[in-house]
C-alpha cells in the first residue's frame, strides 16, 4: 500500500462499494458514478473500459507472450497466490488492475 502522496492515483472498492476514503482520484482518474453515464461516454472511455475483464470472460486486450506460448486469459497471467482464478468462478475484476 502507497502512501497516497506517493500514489499518482487509486479507486478502492470494498464489497462492490467505492470508498473515497481509501481512494485518491485525479481528474483522468476517478470513481465512475451515474452522472457520468447520462451523456454517455466519449469514445476514448469506451475503449478502456473494454480492455478490463467484466468478471464472466478473461480475455486480455492483448496476447502477452511467454516462453514458448502466448497467454490470452487474465487466470493464466496469475501467481498460484494471487487467487484469480477462472473469471465464471471469482469475478475476474476483483483484482489489481495496473
């Protein structure tokens, strides 16, 4: 855990629930809220969120290569500690993310 003056951003979420308290937002990061959808959102949005696993599929944005074979699931990339596991069994994006 950073020091939030160390930290150039972080969103915690405890329980599907944003804490601001834990959280430092910036203005290219922060909490997304339903104000932020009543206009919809700009494409540039769009795109990143569609890099994140959504918690029933696992497939990275891009092929990661390792050793001799390429990766393509976000359960594959993951340590035997770090729990990810299989994106229909643990939701995929309870995870660190960057």
């Amino acid at each position: 855990w950073l020091d939030d003056d160390q930290c150039a951003a972080r969103l915690v979420y405890v329980n599907g629930r944003f804490c601001p308290e834990l959280s430092v937002q910036t203005d290219d990061v922060k909490n997304l809220d339903s104000s932020h959808f009543e206009a919809g959102l700009p494409e540039k949005t769009m795109e990143y969120l569609a890099r994140l696993p959504d918690g029933f599929t696992d497939k990275l944005a891009a092929e990661v290569p390792d050793d001799e074979k390429v990766l393509t699931s976000h359960a594959k990339l993951s340590a035997p500690d770090h729990c990810v596991g299989e994106a229909t069994s643990q939701y995929a994006i309870n995870n660190q993310q960057g």
